[in-house]
C-alpha cells in the first residue's frame, strides 16, 4: 500500500444469493485509489458499482478479499466497528437524495452532526458553512417538497460532507437531474472535494462527467477484465 493510497481492494469476490442460485457480482477485484483523487466508476448494468461502493463504505463486506480505507482494514471489523467507521470517515451522496421529508433543510444536515454528537452551537455553524457552500443559505427552513432537484442534491452533498469525511462515495449523484443541474451539481461536487481534500469515488453513467475525474475505473460483468485509467 503506497504511502498516498486512501482505499486499497485486495482481490475482491461479492456474490448475492437470487433464489436457489448464487449470483457473482464481483470477482477478484484489486485496486489503488490516492488520497484526494477523484474516481469515476464506469461499467454496465450489473457489474457491481453500487456494490463496490457499499463494500469500500462498510455497509457489506465481501465474501472474499479485503477492504482497507484510511489505513483501517474493515474486513475484519464488526458491523457496530463499521458503522461507526461509516460516521466519521465516509460521506454517501444518492442519486434519490434521501432526504427526510419531514425534516427542513437545515435539519436533514444536522442529521449526520448529531450521530456523531456534535453539540448543537458548533452543529448550527457547520450547517450556516455547508449551506452557504452550497449556494441554499436562504433556504435551511424550507422542507424537501419544494426544493428543485438540483437543490435537494445540494442538500444530500451538504449533509453528506457535514461531518467532514476523508472520503466521499458517491451513487449516480446527477442520475436524476437535467444537463444543466447535472452539470451545476457535478462542478459542486468537484469544487467542495478540492476544497475539503477528499478522496471521491463517483459512480457515474454519463462519459463526459467521467473525463473530468483524475482516473476512470471500468468495472466489467464479473468474470471479465476491468480496469484503472
């Protein structure tokens, strides 16, 4: 593991059991992603990018292999050890937002800050930055419903950088927007990434986005080739 690497894959196999047969998703997949890079995670329907992401954020662990992120093997870490991993270090970003509906802008961010017991005066001076960032200062009362959805993008990426992660997995995060929100959500991403010296990993279907990422790894069905460019 080079001195710059943030997240390792050593040999990854995930399989998913669909009915009375076992299903291969992923298949001895290894690589290296650098601190600070942004990656865009390319391939087709069922080649396992969301189940990449799971796997490098902790939600699954793999059948086979390892996982190391920030130095922290989860392979070996209990579901309570990942967990608590997940709230300090990784920030998720959802093509569907996730937000809560019932919860206003600014308490959907303070969300993620309240897991980690952030107390509420230093709460209310990260979501006032994050909003600000964001370019939705004016709009942290306002609830879900009402928000484009270029701007309950914006919401998902402020709650997911609040807690200030040193990595950032991200699921088709333009997936439901037009070209322009896509476009304006994507420079964002990219923009706070820098900014924060994240490590981002972007699953992303659309090639011209992906060219504007440090590297491109192409995930192919398993059992054929994939590849870091």
């Amino acid at each position: 593991m080079t001195s710059n690497c943030e997240i390792r894959l050593e040999h990854l196999s995930k399989s998913f059991t669909e009915g009375r047969r076992q299903h291969l998703v992923l298949d001895d997949v290894s690589a290296e992603f650098a601190r600070g890079e942004t990656v865009a995670v390319r391939g087709r329907s069922g080649s396992g990018k969301s189940t990449l992401l799971n796997l490098i954020g902790g939600i699954e662990t793999p059948d086979a292999g390892r996982v190391i992120v920030a130095g922290i093997d989860l392979t070996g870490q209990s579901e309570r050890d990942r967990t608590l991993f997940r709230r300090e270090h990784i920030g998720f970003v959802y093509q569907a937002f996730n937000l809560v509906p019932t919860l206003n802008v600014a308490d959907n961010v303070r969300l993620v800050l309240e897991l980690n017991t952030v107390s509420a005066r230093a709460a209310t001076a990260r979501i006032e930055e994050l909003l600000g960032a964001v370019g939705l200062a004016d709009r942290a009362d306002s609830y879900p419903d009402v928000l484009s959805g270029g701007e309950q993008q914006r919401v998902a990426i402020a709650r997911a950088l609040s807690h200030e992660p040193s990595v950032l997995l991200a699921d088709e995060p333009t997936g439901n927007l037009d070209r322009a929100n896509s476009e304006q959500v994507f420079e964002l991403v990219r923009e706070l990434h820098l900014l924060a010296g994240l490590t981002s990993i972007i699953v992303t279907h659309d090639e011209e986005m992906a060219r504007m990422c440090d590297g491109i790894f192409r995930l192919a069905p398993a059992g054929e080739n994939f590849d870091h460019v």
